[in-house]
C-alpha cells in the first residue's frame, strides 16, 4: 500500500507521527459495525439504536409488570352458555416443537384463559387428538356454566393439511366447530409477517389496559396446570424481535417476532395471540363455522361471547 507523510502545517514542526494511507482500509458496511465503532463504550447506547429503534433486542415486547398483572388479577365470572375458543399450534414447525393449545373465554372486550395443554417429543396424531377431545370433555366437567356452551377451534394451518385432519377427527363432537376461512375454503388461520406484527400488537394493548387475566391454578383445566402457567410465563417475558441475517450477500436482514431464544420455545404464546386477533378479526368481520355433523354454518360477530 502507498502511503505519504502529510506536510508540515508550520516550521519548526516534526513530521506526522503516522503515515496516512491512500487507501482507506476496507470496513463492513452492516449498520451494527459502524454503531458498535462510534459507540464502543456505551452498550446501553448500540441496544437502543440497534436498526434505529429504541427497544432491547434481548427484552420482550411485554412490559414484565402487564405480565404479572395478567396472572395476579381476578379474573371475570363465567356466563352460562358463553364461547370457549381453543387455538392449536400442531407442531408442524419442526421435530423440535411442541403440540400446543389454548383456550380462553371473551367477555366485553377481556380474555380469559381457562386452559391449556402441552405434548412434547409426539407427532402422533391420534394422540393429538385424543388429548384436544379429553381437555374439551374436562371443560364440560369443569364448569356447570359451559355444559352447553359452544366450543370454537382455531388451528393454525401454515404447512400442511393439519386443520383439515383435526376437523374430520373431531367433528362428531357435539358443540363443536372449526373457524373456516371462507376465501379460501380451508379450516385453519394462516400466519403471516404482518399477522405475527398485528397479533402481537393487540396482545400487548390488552395486556397494558389490564383487559387478559388467568384462571387460578385449582381452577385451570390442564392435567398439569403450574407447568403449563409458568411456561406460558416464561415465553411472554422472552418473546422479542430479532434480527436474522440472510442467507446469502443477496438478502436483506430481517426482523421477526420469536420466542425461541436459548432452547426455549414459544407455541403457547403464539396460540394465544392468534385467538385474541383472529376472535377480533372474526367479531367484525364474521365467519363460518364447520360442525355439528359437517354443516357449514354462518356465525356474525354480534354473537354471544365474541364480543362480549
């Protein structure tokens, strides 16, 4: 490399102690590089303007003090004959994810979370469904108010046929539908970037208006209720956005919403966000229903328990 020494600003000067090049050094041209360079002694700051957005990538999209309200709260009373939703993530993701579900009841505009369970290291559908069948004959049990209440699965449907499977395995359940969606005459919810933006969006506005609570340990419907309440903790305090670089020199960075940081996984949190947004999708737009013996149904959202 050629280099020079730069000339004397003023007699009696020395020489320049270091010799500038002619050509500058090549740097990375990621954003993070030149942040980390100009801010090398205050982290806190390359956190905050980390892709120019002031958050925390490694703190979660919800604020910890909603989290503890939402399981510290009292919840609301039940209502005879009101709507149970259940939200199925169907471990389609991968041989690492779970088999996950959720269900919560709608009242005047709150959420609440009435049960749940986990299958972990399964792919067994048979065992799938016997476990949705027996959560929903529990919540039948459970609670005199819900003997004959109507019961809504949403599963989500991203990959393959799994919400199609899961409506012929349990459609002889009696008060039992599928959310179908009628543009593309399929079962399921499909999710997308911007849903996961959106779904996240209108969890934490609920969570901060103190409008999500849980029902108490005795009366949560799982076979094992503090694993699954404190699990369900665990995701919502780790669940961010993140950055993934592309695969090659071609594709742009990308920022998602996930919680599966260290090993963790985040199916429960992304069942309950799918039912809070697509139960407010549904009550202002309506929907059909699939059920009671394979009849396709219309449900409008002024119906009982979706809006409250």
């Amino acid at each position: 490399m050629a280099i020079i020494h730069a000339p004397h600003a003023l007699e009696g000067l020395g020489p320049s102690p270091k010799p500038i090049p002619l050509v500058a050094k090549p740097q990375p041209l990621t954003p993070l590089y030149h942040v980390q360079t100009i801010m090398g002694d205050r982290p806190d700051l390359i956190v905050s303007e980390l892709a120019g957005l002031a958050f925390d990538a490694q703190q979660s999209i919800f604020r910890p003090v909603d989290i503890d309200t939402m399981f510290s709260q009292e919840p609301y009373k039940s209502v005879i004959g009101e709507d149970i939703f259940i939200v199925i993530d169907p471990a389609a993701g991968g041989p690492n994810s779970d088999y996950a579900f959720v269900s919560f009841t709608r009242l005047r505009g709150s959420v609440r979370i009435v049960g749940g369970e986990i299958l972990s290291g399964c792919k067994d559908p048979a065992k799938q469904f016997d476990l949705v069948e027996d959560h929903i004959r529990r919540l039948r049990i459970q609670c005199a108010q819900w003997n004959k209440s109507r019961i809504v699965i949403y599963v989500e449907r991203n990959l393959g046929h799994e919400a199609e499977h899961h409506k012929y395995a349990l459609k002889h359940l009696p008060g039992v539908y599928f959310r179908e969606d009628a543009k593309e005459s399929r079962v399921g919810v499909l999710t997308t970037a911007s849903v996961k933006m959106g779904m996240a969006t209108g969890l934490n506005i609920m969570l901060r208006e103190q409008r999500v609570c849980c029902l108490p340990e005795k009366e949560f419907v799982c076979k094992q209720p503090r694993e699954f309440v404190i699990r369900l903790r665990d995701q919502m305090n780790v669940y961010a956005l993140q950055f993934k670089d592309g695969t090659d020199v071609f594709c742009k960075q990308r920022m998602v919403l996930s919680g599966k940081i260290g090993g963790m996984k985040d199916d429960i949190i992304i069942c309950l966000q799918l039912g809070i947004f697509f139960t407010d999708w549904d009550a202002q737009h309506g929907l059909k229903l699939f059920g009671e013996g394979g009849d396709l149904r219309s449900w409008q959202g002024e119906t009982t328990g979706v809006l409250g």
